[in-house]
C-alpha cells in the first residue's frame, strides 16, 4: 500500500492541475464528477452554526467551504499541502473561515483531533493504508449523534471499460470481491500512488462494526449531460471536468462512487 510520503509527493505534483481542470463549486456540496449535488440530493444532516465539522482528504476542501459559508465550524485536512494552500485561497477570496491541517487520512484520532458532529470525506479513503481503522476513528471522534459521511470508489467501477464493436461496449470486473487497485502516476512517471477498492458489503460493515447505524446509501446518477447547454450543466452538477465529460458514456451506466452516510 501507499505511505504517506507517497501520497502527498503524487497529490503536491498533482493539484495544480487538478483544481485547474476540475470545477468544483463553492455553493454546493459534492458527491462526486457529474453527479448532482446537495442541493438537489438532500442527504446531509442539518447543518446548523457553529456545528463542527471535519474534512479527511479534503483536496481544497470545497465541501468545507460550502459548510462553512452555511456557518459551520469547519476544519479540513489532506495529506497535500499544496492542495491545502489552494483551499485557504479559495476561504479567504470569500471572506469565510476555513481551518486546515496537514494530515494523511491514517493519522486522524480523536487524541490529536478531537470530536465532531459531522465528519465528511469525497473519494479520497482508496488512498488510506488502512480504510476499517479510518473508518473506525472516524466514529470514535463523532460527538452523540453526529453524522459520518463516506463518498468512495464504487467497487465495480474497478472494473475495466471495453469497447467489444461499434454497437457493443460495457464493464469488465474479473472479481468483485477483490476488486482491482489503480495506479496513478504523475506526468513525469516518477511518483504514483495505488488506489484500493472493497466491495459495498465489506464496507457497509465495517461501518456498522464501528457501532455507527447506517442511514443512507447514494448509488446517484450523473446529469443528463448531452441534452443540457453548459449553464444547466453548471447549475445541475458541482463537480466537472473535460476528463470526466469524456467517460459520461461510463459513469452514465456504472456507478463511479457510492455514498454511505451513517449515525452515532
Ligand atoms: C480525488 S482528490 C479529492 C479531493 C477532494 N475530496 C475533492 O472532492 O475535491 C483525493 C484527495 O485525497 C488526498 N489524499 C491522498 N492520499 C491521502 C492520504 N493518505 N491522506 C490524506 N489525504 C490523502 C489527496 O491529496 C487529494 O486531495
């Protein structure tokens, strides 16, 4: 698996790029590229002032920003500081208060960290060494109560995308219980990161032997992309990039993430 060290050299090189061609809203949470987001999804648990709230792999953290401008205390951490930097850019443009902290998903507890009533993560656990023991830190650091969202890599997305003929085209997963890592290089090749994905049972339960109750799951599908002009694709998504404009045809068919929100 990953160490940290590779995780933050791949995402440093990374994030220019990344907060370049991707855009991520501010005025919206996000689930994930194309997807709809809160404001049409209604998944997240109320949000009030001064509630605290923690981002793990945060990136720029555009989902704590968004929290924070509905006057949530909000505090997010990723293992790039470059991607951290970006974030404190965004908050300060728009006058709201973000806290940012250095940390690798696998490092965050409730000795170091404290407690919280909403603790959120956006497709970042595939990086972790150890997703049950993040996920288990996660509940001890929830106040009674608070609410833990996980929006991760779908299991079968994993699977790799063959094009068989002109009329015929579809996934290929040769084992959904072990579902296949993905490695990413930088464009240099000289740093890359491995990504790990379980299937929706081992996850659910992990969850759940936590001592979290699971509330909800998200199998969300994409805009309807190719009859919308570009303003209702901004209106109707949070999360878009040209990549992502690319596989619609993919994500349209097969889940890219799914979402578990849970309870203590
Ligand atoms: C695909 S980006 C998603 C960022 C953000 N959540 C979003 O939705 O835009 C994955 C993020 O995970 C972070 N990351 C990767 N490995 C990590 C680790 N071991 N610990 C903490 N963050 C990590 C990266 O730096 C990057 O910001």
């Amino acid at each position: 698996m990953n160490d940290n060290l590779d995780c933050e050299r791949y995402w440093d090189e990374t994030s220019v790029e990344y907060q370049q061609v991707t855009r991520i809203s501010l005025d919206d949470f996000h689930y994930g590229p194309l997807l709809p987001g809160e404001s049409k999804v209604k998944a997240l648990p109320p949000i009030t002032k001064g509630m605290k709230c923690l981002e793990i792999g945060s990136g720029a953290g555009q989902n704590s920003i968004y929290l924070a401008s509905l006057g949530a205390e909000c505090l997010a951490t990723d293992i790039s500081g470059e991607q951290l930097k970006h974030g404190e850019e965004l908050a300060k443009g728009l006058g709201l208060k973000l806290s940012t902290r250095r940390a690798g998903l696998d490092e965050i507890n409730k000795e170091e960290f404290g407690t919280f009533d909403f603790i959120h993560t956006t497709w970042a656990m595939p990086f972790a060494q150890d997703q049950q023991k993040v996920i288990q830190n996660c509940a001890a650091m929830l106040n009674p109560g608070g609410h833990l969202l996980i929006t991760t890599g779908h299991p079968i997305f994993a699977g790799e995308w063959i094009v068989l003929d002109e009329f015929e085209e579809g996934l290929f997963l040769s084992n959904y219980f072990e579902p296949p890592g993905e490695v990413r290089f930088t464009k240099d090749e000289e740093n890359f990161v491995r990504t790990e994905q379980f299937p929706i049972s081992t996850y659910t339960n992990w969850i759940l032997d936590s001592g979290l109750q699971l509330t909800k799951m998200l199998e969300l599908e994409p805009i309807q992309l190719p009859i919308l002009s570009e303003q209702e694709i901004v209106e109707q998504t949070p999360y878009d990039s040209p990549v992502w404009r690319d596989m619609y045809k993919q994500i349209k068919n097969v889940p890219f993430v799914v979402t578990y929100i849970a309870k203590k």
